[in-house]
C-alpha cells in the first residue's frame, strides 16, 4: 500500500491524512499526537478507528489539520483515519459503520442572528 490521502471534515475543520505501512508514528502538523492534543480525551477521539480495527502501530501517519478548535480537529482527524483504514481492508468497513465513524458529523454551530444576543437567546421580555 503506497502512501494515500483522505479527508476529513468536523464543524469548520479540515483534516487530510496521508496513511502508509510503517512503525506507528502519528504526526499531526509536524508535531507528535500526544503533543499536539494536550488533553487523553481528544488523543482518544483521534485514534479511536485504530484502536476498534485493532491496528494500532501497523502505519505511519501524517496529518495536517486546519480551522475549527481542537475538538473539531480531533474529530475531522478521526473520521479521515476511518476512511483511510476502510480503503485499507473491507473488512473493516461494517466495524467501522458500527460505530459510526465513517459519517460525516454534520452538526455546525448556528449563525447569531440580528437583534437578539445570541443564536437563539432573546431579550428578556418586558410587561410594561
């Protein structure tokens, strides 16, 4: 398998990961995973489709990643990396749409609107 490349998206963010065979390394912007996510919670997310097809330390991966925050990051890393190791094996398909991480997450934050505080929030409402 030569080294490919796929996408993923979450909120405003953009992930595109190259995947070859390799030792395990994870780079994301040039930098280490656990280096670039501060938090175990989002290390989690991102490496969640390797850890469900038990592929953990078979590739090498590179991502880069821009826009959003780092949920929204660590989401569009793991749906990329889903895609990636479905075009991988097949096999892996129906575990991975089991658990839902070949969907797109298409949930995005709704636009504030004229004459109100917040997206959704009003003014308090006055009697008199």
């Amino acid at each position: 398998m030569e080294q490919k490349n796929f996408i993923g998206r979450r909120k405003t963010s953009t992930a595109r990961l190259y995947i070859k065979p390799g030792t395990g390394e994870f780079l994301v912007n040039d930098r280490e995973l656990d280096d670039y996510f501060a938090t175990q919670a989002h290390r989690n997310v991102a490496s969640l489709p390797l850890e469900v097809t038990e592929m953990d330390g078979n590739f090498d991966i590179k991502v880069t990643v821009r826009g959003g925050g780092i949920t929204g990051q660590s989401g569009a890393i793991q749906h990329a990396l889903a895609r990636a190791l479905d075009d991988h094996d097949e096999d892996f398909h129906s575990i991975l749409k089991e658990r839902g991480l070949l969907t797109r997450d298409d949930r995005m934050v709704e636009r504030k609107k004229y004459g109100q505080p917040k997206a959704r929030k009003k003014s308090q409402f006055s009697k008199r």
